[in-house]
C-alpha cells in the first residue's frame, strides 16, 4: 500500500496546531528537553520566525523541519564564538525542530524533509545550515551531508551534537534519497 505524502509550508490553524503536539511529543516525551505540561503541546520559542517545512498524510502531520535566519541560533548560546567554527563567508540558517511520527520512521521521509528544507535554504540565498541532531543519530546525520564541529550540548539526557550542513553539496546527495522508491538508500547510510 502507497501512503499519499504532501510537502508543504505550515499554512492552516490546524497545521500550526498540529506542529505543537509534535514538537511536545518529540522535545518533551521523547528527548526530555522541555519539561511537562498538562496541555501536552510545545510552542517554540521562536515559532514566529520559524517557517515550518511538514509532511502530511492525509491532512495528518507525519513530519517536520523548520528553518530560521534570524541570530542569536540556538547555537550560540551553545557553542561560544560559533562563527569560529563555521566556514568563511557562508550565509547562514538554522535547520531546528526536525521531527518525524514514530511510525514514520526508517523511511525516506527524514531525507525529503531535508532535501525540501535545503531546496528553500538555497532558494533564499543561503549556503550553509546549523542544527544540533540527537547523539543517537549522529551517524545518519553524516551521511546526510551534516558536518560535526564542536563537542556534544545539552544535559546528560538530551545531548546534541552541533554540526553544519553545506546546503548545495547536501542538495544532490538528498535528491539520490528522495528518488528512492523505498528506504534502502536510507538502510544503507544508517548502517554505513
């Protein structure tokens, strides 16, 4: 059976809505960053700079990535000089808040958020992405195209690796993901 996925920007109430809830079960139940609240919904605190590249199936969010260009990133209240670390002369954004329903998982879906992230990062002239990925995952991170730089942030709990993704150089080797009809490239990168 086909599953029917739309990629888009976060558009509706109910898209932004829907964005919360993830965000609580992916930032606050999954990789305890955030403590939590009885409403069971997480908005970032700078979801109105955000611009929320999702993934539904059938009006129901399956993912998420979102990408940000205004300074102070979350990185540099992390990493001290940040731009130290960063390549010379590059235009940056911040890739934050990816998340993916469980059952979503394993599949293609995390390089097509990507490869739609990067795609509108270059669109609007910029040449390099910041994240902090989940140590868990840091070796698929790598295959993606992310750089690691600096030492592993957050609490013993919730540590992150801070890494940069060259946007254009990432761009190809995600459209070899997103042309795969099923997730073998990406069983591929996960196991190296």
């Amino acid at each position: 059976m086909t599953i029917d996925l739309t990629f888009k920007f976060a558009e509706t109430d109910d898209e932004i809505e829907q964005i919360h809830r993830l965000n609580y079960r992916t930032f606050v139940e999954e990789i305890p960053q955030h403590p939590p609240n009885p409403e069971r919904r997480l908005v970032d605190k700078f979801h109105e700079e955000n611009s929320y590249c999702i993934c539904l199936a059938d009006q129901r969010l399956v993912g998420m990535i979102t990408l940000r260009d205004r300074r102070p990133f979350s990185l540099d209240a992390k990493v001290p000089d940040l731009d130290r670390w960063l390549p010379a002369g590059a235009k940056l954004c911040e890739i934050r808040l990816l998340a993916v329903e469980p059952a979503y998982r394993g599949r293609t879906l995390f390089a097509q958020l990507l490869c739609f992230a990067a795609t509108e990062g270059l669109r609007r002239g910029y040449t390099l992405g910041l994240a902090s990925g989940t140590l868990r995952q840091t070796k698929l991170y790598q295959h993606l195209g992310f750089v690691p730089f600096y030492q592993p942030v957050g609490a013993a709990d919730a540590r992150f690796q801070p890494m940069y993704l060259p946007l254009q150089a990432a761009l190809a080797l995600l459209q070899k993901f997103q042309k795969s009809s099923s997730a073998d490239l990406m069983e591929q990168a996960i196991k190296g």
